[in-house]
C-alpha cells in the first residue's frame, strides 16, 4: 500500500468512527446518558489521537470555553456543597472535549452525512412516536394536563424542552443538507421527516423548541426572498400561517397550551408573585440573581452553593413561593455570573458570542446563524441549559456539527482561490 493510499485510509477510518460516535451519541441523548457520555468520550479519543496538545491552543473558542469552565473549577475552594458544585462541574466537561474534538475531525463525505440524516431522522421520528402515544393512549387525561402547564412525556428523560429545541435544529440541518440528498427517495424521506416533526412540535407544544421552529421558517422565508425564490419563500409563509391557524382548531394540546400561556400572562398582570406559573417564576429567578450578584459581584457565590443561595434568596424576599417553585436562574448568562462572578460572566458572553466570527456570506452561514441564534434566544436565555448533560451536549453538537460545514465551505473557497 502506497504512503497516500495509507493516509486516505486513515482519514476514511478516522471519519468512519467518528460518524458511528455521533449516532452512538444521538441515541444516548434520546434513551441514555451513560451512553451519551462515553460515546462523547470515544468522539474525543478518535478525534484528538496523532494530533500534538501544541496544536490544540490554536482553537480559540476552546480556550475561551476552557477559561469559564475553569473559573467553576476554581468555585470549588469556597463552595461549601461539594457534591452539588462536582455535579456542576462534571456536566461542563462536554465543553473542554467537543470543541477541540470537532476542530480536527476530517472532512465528511456527501455519503456519511446523507447516512448522519436519516439515521437520525429515524431516530426523532421514533422518540415523536414515543411521545404521542401517550396522548393516544389516554387523550382526555393529557389534554387536560396542558391546562396546568404539564405537557406530554417526551425523550431524553422526560426533558421535553431540549428534546423540542433538538428537534426543531434538526429540522434546520434537513432543510440544509436536502439539496445535497442524491435520490429521490431519500428526498422524501427527509421532506416527510421535517413535515412529522414539524407536525409533532405543535403536538408536544413545548415553547422554546415552537419559538425556534416559526424563527427560523420565518427567517428561511425572508431569505428567499431576498435571494429572488420569491415563490419558495411565498409558499412557506401561507403554509406558516395555514398551519398555525389548523394547529389552533384542531390540536388540542396546542390549543391548551396557548390557553395557559394566557392565563398566566393575566396572573402576571395582577401582580401574582405565587411562582405557581412558569413564566412569571422565570421572571423572580431573575430578579432574586440580580440581587444577589450585587451582594457578590467578583467571586460569585460559588458553582456549589448556586441553589443553596437562591433559596435564601427566596425566603427573603419571596417568602410566600413554595420549595417546589424554586428555582435556578432560568437565564445562563445570569447563572454562570451568579456562579462565578462578573468577570466569569463577561468571559462566558466572549464565548457565546465568539461564533458569530466564523459567518461568512454564504448558504451555510445563514443556517448555522439561525441555529446560534436559535440556541442563544430560547435555551440560553431562558434556561440555565449548560447546568444539564443534554443541554450540554445539544447546544456544542449543533454549533458545531454546522461548523464542519462552515469550515468546509470556507476550504474549498481557498482552494479554488488558489
């Protein structure tokens, strides 16, 4: 065997392993989290294999991730609930691992990517099956249920927020990666996959994973329209709104759901300060963080005893919410300084927002624009989704999982440039 037919199979090895990691992983994500963890683990041993640590200080966002996740190590000295702060830390690992792992993965074919697709497609499509037959085994019981914000079983252990999130990028990666799709078969397929899911979004009625799904399609259209698919983009709009206006008639947990949201926001209008509502709990998480990131600007109060302070914080000044309606600061950026202090705070915004460098003006650029800002506006800012594994691992895998492509695009542009 020649010395470049030698390289080629390693390459072709390397990616092959790769690509089974990442379905092992999407299959942790759904039914498991060991799995979850050690296929992240086996991700990063192929990936990071051969490659000299001198070479890993040139991915800046990882070091930039690595300078935040270290300030919560650093909490440890003056945490006083070990266990909740190893807990918090753990769970960070994911960021030191990912990121440098996809930076030196090599190139996926048309066909690992087409194979990525709809192996995963198969995989939403079966959780969504999941979901809904509860509703089917027992309608009138979850239906009534979404009257009191509880919304039907999803995924992931129960965390219908990431699982709808989730979806919903998956959605944005089909509507991406179709084009490419070499058969027409499998150009049904995946169109048949964004229209069940889409479809199923609406079922679970889960906000973040709907919010992003009409932000992007809204998006998407406004984009072809400016590229001059005057007719695409016209078409998704009427069919935004046909299915908006059907999903409030005829899908009741949709219907309920929207009942709900009213409601609360006229709870929020009196003044209602119970915790009882989950939007309006959000909104005093926020307030008792702001609080007490005054009283503890530098240091934070430490990674451990984020919950413990919080609690007091609630005893103080919202002494009539009940234990079970305590709550984290439901926002990251409030979480992490919270955590850690302001200057952890400022380093973590660097970091979220460090991404927005690597857009160029091209097709892929919007997608991944639209799945950063998608992940920024209904995870991090709504939810202290890095506090969890899957929230972890869903917000790296689809930043990164559309960088391969920017990085890609951005080659073969030198190349034909040279």
């Amino acid at each position: 065997m020649s010395k470049s037919n030698f390289l080629n199979y390693k390459v072709l090895a390397k990616s092959n392993i790769a690509l089974f990691c990442i379905v092992a992983m999407m299959v942790g994500f759904l039914v498991s989290r060991p799995v979850n963890s050690m296929a992240m683990i086996l991700f990063g041993v192929n990936a990071l294999r051969d490659v000299h640590p001198r070479r890993w200080l040139r991915n800046k966002w990882w070091l930039v991730g690595c300078c935040w996740v270290g300030l919560y190590a650093i909490s440890y000295f003056w945490s006083h609930d070990i266990p909740y702060w190893s807990e918090r830390f753990q769970v960070k690992l994911p960021i030191l691992l990912l990121p440098l792992s996809f930076a030196f993965l090599p190139k996926f074919s048309v066909k690992q990517l087409t194979i990525f697709t709809v192996s995963v497609a198969i995989l939403f499509l079966a959780g969504a099956c999941y979901s809904v037959s509860f509703l089917i085994s027992n309608p009138a019981y979850y239906i009534h249920q979404y009257g009191q914000s509880h919304v039907l079983p999803a995924p992931c252990e129960d965390d219908h927020i990431v699982f709808s999130m989730s979806t919903t990028l998956f959605i944005v990666w089909c509507v991406y990666f179709w084009p490419r799709l070499n058969s027409k078969f499998l150009k049904w397929f995946v169109g048949c996959t964004i229209v069940l899911l889409g479809i199923y979004l609406h079922i679970l009625a889960a906000k973040s994973g709907l919010m992003a799904f009409y932000l992007f399609a809204t998006c998407y259209s406004i984009y072809l329209l400016a590229i001059r698919k005057i007719i695409t983009g016209f078409l998704i709009i009427v069919s935004l709104l046909s299915f908006l206006i059907i999903s409030f008639k005829y899908i009741p947990t949709f219907q309920g759901r929207l009942n709900y949201i009213h409601y609360a926001y006229s709870m929020y209008e009196q003044n209602d300060s119970s915790g009882n509502y989950g939007d309006i709990g959000r909104l005093i998480s926020y307030d008792i963080a702001l609080k007490l990131i005054k009283k503890h600007p530098v240091t934070g109060v430490s990674a451990g005893d984020v919950f413990d302070e919080m609690k007091k914080g609630y005893e103080r000044w919202y002494p009539e919410i009940t234990d079970e309606n305590k709550l984290l600061p439901h926002n990251q950026f409030l979480t992490v300084t919270l955590a850690c202090g302001i200057p952890a705070g400022i380093i973590f915004c660097i970091w979220v927002f460090m991404p927005l460098s690597w857009l160029r003006k091209n097709r892929v650029s919007f997608f991944f624009f639209i799945t950063w800002l998608s992940l920024l506006l209904f995870e991090l800012m709504i939810d202290p989704v890095l506090e969890i594994q899957y929230g972890v691992f869903v917000y790296l895998f689809f930043i990164l999982w559309l960088k391969l492509e920017l990085t890609a695009d951005i080659n073969q542009e030198k190349n034909l440039k040279a």
